[in-house]
C-alpha cells in the first residue's frame, strides 16, 4: 500500500463546509423560495422575503476557518454569541405564539439549525483558542 493517499480534514474544514451550506440554504429559503413563489402565484416579487444578511457573516466565518487567524476567534466569538443570543430570543417569542405558514415553517427549522451550528462553533473556538490567538 505504497501509493495509498490519506484524506486528512479537520474541525475548521467541517465546520467551514457547514457554514458555506447554510449560507446557501439561508439563501434559498428566504430569498429564492420566496421569488419562486411569488412568481407562481403572482404576488409581489418581494412579499415573502425574509431579510436578513446574516449568510454574509457566515461566509466569511467559512472562509476565516480555513486561514485561521486571530481574526477567526475574535469575530468568530462576536457573530457565534450575537447569533446565539438572538436565536434564542427569536425562537422563544416564535414558540410563545406559533404560527403554522410554509414560511415560519422554513424559518424555525433555519434557525435551529443556525443554532446548532453556532452552539458548535463557540466549543470550537474555546477549545482552539489558544492556537487561534497565537496566530497573526
């Protein structure tokens, strides 16, 4: 087994893989679900919109997990809390009155998965946060 090749991944790619998906899938359920929609039922193109540039912020947190810097653990831990912080609230206000439509449907399911990715990410960043700060 001379010639054999190992595929080496870390924590960073993962989690960086994570977020570039969630970006996406942020983008398609509150952007081109929407339009998609409201051309079908001919509604305005912008009525079901849900805006929001957090998928901004998590592309450059994937971007940032695969060059590490100290860049990565300080603004990492800003946009992990800040997102944890306003998931939290966001969805006990949702879960104190549900409403039931395709699109709070689409919404909850984004936010507890931006959740648990964000709850992910903070362990991350403690964990390395030795190795993150040391880097230039």
């Amino acid at each position: 087994m001379g010639n054999s090749s190992k595929i080496y991944i870390n924590f960073y790619t993962v989690v960086s893989s994570w977020l570039v998906m969630l970006g996406a899938w942020t983008i398609l359920i509150k952007y081109i679900f929407p339009v998609i929609y409201s051309l079908v039922y001919q509604h305005a193109l912008t009525l079901n919109i849900m805006w929001d540039f957090w998928w901004v912020a998590h592309f450059w947190l994937a971007y940032s997990f695969l060059n590490p810097s100290k860049k990565t653990f300080v603004v990492g831990m800003i946009i992990a809390i800040s997102e944890f912080f306003i998931i939290t609230y966001k969805l006990a206000v949702f879960y104190f009155d549900p409403v039931w439509s395709i699109w709070q449907t689409n919404w909850l399911i984004n936010k507890i998965f931006v959740l648990f990715t964000f709850i992910m990410i903070i362990g991350l960043l403690l964990k390395n946060r030795k190795e993150l700060l040391s880097n230039d």
